[in-house]
C-alpha cells in the first residue's frame, strides 16, 4: 500500500467536510463537496465502459452455472449528480453457497476513483445462533479468502486491471511520475473552478 491509514483518512476528509451533515444549509457550497462531485465527472463519462467489464467478468463462466450472477452496483455512476456519497465503482460476483448454512455468497469489490486501490472482499448470510424478533440470519463480511474463492478473485482481479489501465490510463500521456500525480490528484480535470487541492494520491 502506498499510503499510510492516516493519510488516507486525511483524503477522505478532503471529500466529505468535518462536523457538517449532508441536509445542512451550506454543505453543498463547501470545497469538500464541489471536490467530490468534479471527481465524480471524468468517473461518470467512464460508466459505460465498467458495465462492459462486468459482463466480461460474466462471461468467463458458464452461462449454465445459474447460481453465478454478476451485480453492478453503480448506476448512479450514470448521471455525475446522483447518489452522491461513493467514490468508487462498486459490483459483486454472486457465487453459489458453500454449505446449508449460506443463505447468499458473494465476492464485493469496489474501485476508487480518487486513490489508486480497489478492494475485493467476501460476502455471505448465515443464520444467527438465536433469532431477534423476525430477523434470523446476518451478514458477514471475511478479507481472508477461502480456496474455493481464490480463482473467482484471480478472474476479478484481471479484469479489473485490465480495465484500469485501458479505460483511465490509455487516453492519457505523462511525462514523468510528478506529472502523472498531477493528472490524478483529485480535482485536477480542465474545470475552471478552482478548489483547495485534496492530498495527493
């Protein structure tokens, strides 16, 4: 990892202001959050290309293993302005359960598009020991991968690569690593509004 926790706790708050809720009279006038939707801009004119991705995901299995799913989880990627809290691309490859007890097994993953990372992690609902009114099962979220998962990551893991490096690096040229942050640091497409720069990537 490139970035210590504490600077990436610092890149959050340089999207999302400190102290302020969302209904707040002047919550939309601050710099954190006219920083968050210019970062939004450049991710919604590349929606269409992570749809294609997650049908090549799709694609790479089966079509008659019916328990294997692919879920976008970001339409709201399709208008720059809606659903303005995430900053990253978010999906799921639905998988079957792995035992009676699994209700639902998936594997989520998201991809920043203010900081160089995605993350993929394992997702399921299991029954809890003892029922709380109507609710009888919960969901549990694991980073340490089980053998049967490791090849859906590694198929994941490609795509998404692939993707990256096609969809946000090809259109662009850097002349150097300093000019390469420069183009990526949050905030830094061609707009003419000018806003305290976010921490670097």
């Amino acid at each position: 990892m490139k970035h210590s926790i504490a600077e990436l706790i610092d890149i959050v708050y340089s999207y999302f202001p400190r102290g302020l809720r969302g209904d707040e009279p002047h919550y939309r006038q601050t710099p954190e959050y006219l920083r968050r939707m210019e970062a939004r801009i450049p991710a919604s004119t590349r929606f269409g290309d992570w749809c294609a991705m997650l049908a090549r995901l799709r694609a790479r299995f089966p079509q008659g293993l019916r328990e294997i799913g692919v879920q976008n989880g970001s339409p709201f990627l399709a208008s720059p302005g809606a659903a303005t809290l995430d900053q990253c691309f978010t999906g799921a490859l639905w998988l079957p359960p792995r035992d009676s007890r699994e209700s639902h097994h998936e594997l989520e993953l998201l991809v920043s598009f203010v900081v160089p990372y995605f993350v993929i992690y394992s997702s399921c609902v299991v029954p809890l020991a003892r029922s709380f009114g109507s609710r009888d099962a919960e969901p549990r979220i694991s980073f340490d991968l089980t053998p049967d998962e490791v090849p859906f990551v590694g198929a994941i893991t490609e795509e998404i690569v692939g993707w990256v490096k096609s969809s946000f690096f090809k259109p662009r040229k850097f002349q150097d690593e300093t000019d390469l942050r420069a183009q990526l640091r949050p905030g830094s497409s061609r707009s003419t509004r000018r806003l305290p720069p976010a921490p670097r990537a």
